[in-house]
C-alpha cells in the first residue's frame, strides 16, 4: 500500500485535513490514548479517504472515548465539521458525521449522574 501522506508545506484543503487526523492521533495520546488503528488508517489512505469510509463504519470507539474524557471537538467527526473541511465531503457524509456526534453526546449522557443522598 501506498502511503498518502503529504509533505509538511502542502496547502491544500485535503493535505491540511490530513494533517489534522495526523494531529488528532497525538492530541489524544497526550489525553492518554492512543488511536494506533486509526492513525496506521489514515497514514495508509490519507485522511479524507479515511475519514469517508470511517464515519460509516459501526463500532469505533474514538468518538466514546473523546466524549468520556469531554473533548468531543477533537473527534474525527467533529473535524469533518469544520466550515473549512466541509467541502471534503458529501452531504451524507457530513449527515453522519453531525448525527453519530449528537448520538454519542446523548448516549453517553444517559446514566451519568449517581444517585447520592441529600443532606437533612
């Protein structure tokens, strides 16, 4: 396989998406995980191809994990989102991109509070 990658200067839309999957990969290794699968993705297929096939792809656990730790704007799909980025790709694309986050910022929000007593 080819790697896509491009070099450091490239200034197009899709190589500064690219970059900012690279990116993603060591934001969230300093928040303490490492998203090794979906880096080794994006540095074989590129970013936006990456992006494409991933935001379809059921049982990906970045998004939850992003959320649990409250940083879901460092997601995958939350980059898609970005005004700049959002030429990239489809209107389904983008669709699914908007509704996995609503759905992943609903699920995990259910079940979240414990129950404590009040004081008397």
């Amino acid at each position: 396989m080819k790697s896509l990658k491009p070099g450091p200067s490239g200034n197009r839309p899709e190589d500064q998406f690219h970059e900012a999957m690279l990116a993603l990969y060591d934001t969230c290794a300093m928040l303490g995980f490492r998203p090794v699968l979906f880096r080794r993705y994006v540095i074989l297929n590129g970013g936006v191809a990456a992006a494409k096939e991933l935001v379809f792809k059921p049982g990906t656990t970045g998004l939850e994990r992003l959320i649990d730790l409250g940083k879901p704007e460092l997601s995958m799909e939350a980059t898609m989102l970005l005004e700049k980025f959002q030429p990239l790709f489809s209107a389904g694309e983008l669709k699914e991109a908007r509704e996995r986050l609503a759905s992943a910022n609903r699920s995990r929000s259910r079940g979240r509070l414990t129950a404590s007593p009040t004081p008397r």
